[in-house]
C-alpha cells in the first residue's frame, strides 16, 4: 500500500461521499481519476484489506430487534454450529472465544419472536444451549483505523 491507497482508506472510513459519483469525488481528494480509485480500492478488496463498503444502519430506529449471544460448542461441532448460524442474514458477528461460552454471536431480525424461534431451532438442531445477553445500554463506539 502506498499514500494514495492509505488516504483513500481513511476517506472511506470517516467520509465516505454520499454521491451520484462517489469514486469520483474521493477521486478529486486524493488526486487521481474515479476509474483509478475504483481499480485500488477492487485491488484491496482482493487483498482482503478492504472486507466490505456499506452503511451501517440504526437498527433501533428502523424497528429492529438484537441480542447478543453465546454458547458451548464441542471442537468438532464448532465449524458446523458457527457455519448455521451464519445462515441467518441478521448474524452481524460470530467468534470463537477461550473460556465455557466458547462461540459468541449477535442477531438482529425484526422481531424478538424471530430471534427467539432461529435461536431454539439451533439449540434443538445441535442439543446446545444458548445464552442470551439482551441489550440493557448501548455505549456507541466508533471503530477508524487510520491507516
């Protein structure tokens, strides 16, 4: 990576342009044409620098539901039990941790009554328990790594 890849990284972090032409405008930031931009920043993605471009949504004023979650899962099941759960397109994240709670999850859907129905179906598939952490305050963070 160079200067010009770095600073692109950080404007889309902190300001990513809400335009017709986004690339274009970043383009005119770091000098450079908006089919440039698009080149590097495809070429970081591909080197797995880059995981994804998106918003991030307030789940809470779109009517939302989330909990954080976590559970025990045997060695051998930890692949085929994360791999489930990712099935479910409002699983933001999934790790494995050390400790008992070895398998750590957050859902969000639309309704507590499907978070609830996707989380027994997975305790029924894989005879597992999930432990349900619901959200008493949110201390909102934000994540920029200046690169």
């Amino acid at each position: 990576m160079d200067k010009i890849d770095r600073a692109i990284l950080n404007i889309i972090q902190e300001s990513f342009p809400v335009e017709d032409r986004p690339f274009k405008v970043i383009g005119e930031m770091v000098g450079l044409d908006e089919k440039e931009v698009l080149n590097r920043v495809k070429t970081l993605k591909e080197k797995g620098i880059i995981r994804r471009i998106g918003p991030i949504l307030e789940r809470k004023r779109l009517g939302f539901e989330s909990v954080l979650c976590g559970l025990h899962a045997e060695k051998d099941m930890i692949v085929d039990i994360a791999g489930e759960i990712n099935r479910h397109s409002g699983v933001t994240h999934n790790y494995e941790r050390d400790g008992e709670l070895n398998l750590w999850f957050t859902i969000t859907a639309r309704t507590k009554k499907e978070i609830e129905s996707f989380l027994s179906d997975m305790e029924k598939k894989f005879s597992i328990k999930i432990y349900r952490f619901p959200e008493k305050k949110m201390f909102k963070i934000k994540t920029y790594f200046p690169v």
